[in-house]
C-alpha cells in the first residue's frame, strides 16, 4: 500500500518545503574517495567491525553530502565530502562500541599496568595493588574486572562446521529476512519524496482517485459512484496517473 503521505503535497508552491535531492553526479564522481577513505581507516577498525557494512555508512554519509551541499557556502566537494563520510564513520563506530569511552580509556589503562607489572614481578597483581594503584574501590573494581576478559570474535561469512560444505554460515542462520538494510531503508525514502513530488502534477481528479483508493482503501468502483464517473473512466484515469508517475521518476531517476 502506497503511505499515507502520497498526497499530502498537491499545489506546487508546497514543493519547497522537501528536502533538496542528493546531486547524484558528485556522488557518483566521488565514490574513489569513499573507497580511499574506508582504505586508510579500515586498519584501525575493530575486529568485529563489517567493512561492507562499514561502506554503506560511509555512502550514506557521501549521499548525505551531496544533498545538502553548497557550493557558495562551503569549500570544496572532495574536501566537505570527506568530513560527512568520516563523521558518519566515527559515529557508526561510537555506536558500536559496547563500552563507554570512560570505560574504554580505564579498561585500556588497566591492560597497560598488568602487563607492566607482570613482566616486572612475573606474576599477575592482585586485585588489592590494582585497586591501590588506580585508586578504586572495590564496587568500581568489579564493574570493570569483566571487561578486561578477552573477547572472542567470530565471522558471520564462515559456518561453525568448516569441514561441512552443506553447513550455513552464521549469517544465514541468523539473518532477518525481513529486516532492511541502511541503504535499503535510505532508497525507499528516496523514492517516497520522489513519489511525493510527482503527485502534485496530476490532475485534481487523478489526486483524488489515488488518495481515496491508496489512503482510504476505497476501491475503485466506490470511487466512480463517489465521483459520479463510469468505472471505466475511473480505471482509465487511475492507471493513466500511475503511468504518470512512473516516466516521471524514471525520467528524475535517470538525469
């Protein structure tokens, strides 16, 4: 069912209020350097990090910049690119983190100390010389002595039974179907402005046919009696509008 919001905008003075389309061409133009910059920060990733995940972020970010870039206002394309893409980067990263960033730098801290402390009194320290050196008491203590477990990473391309050809992968056992992707999500809500654009050069009767059979789930020989039209003259106008459409997107799609 088409959303709800098909026909909200119907006068063209509305048309302003959308957000401006992404420029697809310095996007396009500039996907060299989304690779270049996943390239260089991918090293740094952490090991349960998904570089293709990681990708589509990174294009979402360069798709954010062709829409909302000006070349009056702000510098270079290349040059503002770069900051969207490694912003959304960075934040992706934050987001996956299971740790605070407080956290993060203690537990880190504590790593570097043990390891100091071993290699001097070969031996691991107590819980007490932690406490003392770091100046914790043992409530903080117990709150962070978890995290320091080594954490085991497994990839989601590879099957627990390797030597089993017919075995799923881990992806494929837990995979939700159902579940769209970021980029997938982003595509249809660009169709959806897309759609909601086009509506609004349709004629006054063609607007209202689609509203009341896609909005309202009327059907279509409800609507003729409604418009007082023959259920021919309302099929006809309503796959003519659809037809409308199309070309119409396909045409924005294609520029």
């Amino acid at each position: 069912m088409v959303c709800k919001t098909i026909a909200q905008s119907t006068t063209p003075s509305q048309s302003t209020a959308f957000k401006k389309r992404p420029d697809w061409t310095l996007v396009r133009n500039h996907l060299p350097l989304l690779k270049g910059i996943i390239g260089k920060m991918s090293p740094n990733f952490p090991p349960t990090v998904d570089r293709e995940n990681m990708y589509a972020v990174g294009l979402l970010g360069l798709i954010s910049a062709g829409q909302t870039y000006n070349q009056h206002k702000d510098a270079q394309f290349g040059t503002y690119a770069a900051i969207r893409i490694k912003g959304a980067l960075l934040d992706e990263l934050r987001h996956s983190d299971y740790l605070p960033r407080y956290l993060r730098t203690t537990v880190k801290a504590v790593k570097k100390m043990i390891t100091a402390y071993e290699e001097e009194f070969q031996q691991p320290p107590s819980d007490k010389v932690i406490c003392d050196y770091f100046h914790l008491t043992p409530q903080k203590w117990n709150k962070i002595k978890p995290h320091l477990k080594p954490r085991v990473t497994l990839s989601l391309n590879k099957s627990l039974m390797p030597n089993d050809a017919t075995a799923l992968t881990l992806q494929e056992q837990l995979e939700d179907v159902k579940q769209k992707t970021a980029r997938e999500l982003y595509e249809n809500k660009e169709l959806l402005d897309l759609l909601k654009l086009q509506v609004q050069f349709l004629s006054e009767p063609e607007q209202k046919i689609l509203d009341l059979h896609y909005n309202e789930g009327t059907f279509l020989s409800e609507i003729a009696r409604r418009m007082r039209m023959g259920q021919s003259k309302v099929w006809q106008m309503h796959a003519k509008a659809i037809e409308k459409i199309r070309r119409r997107i396909v045409k924005a799609i294609g520029e």
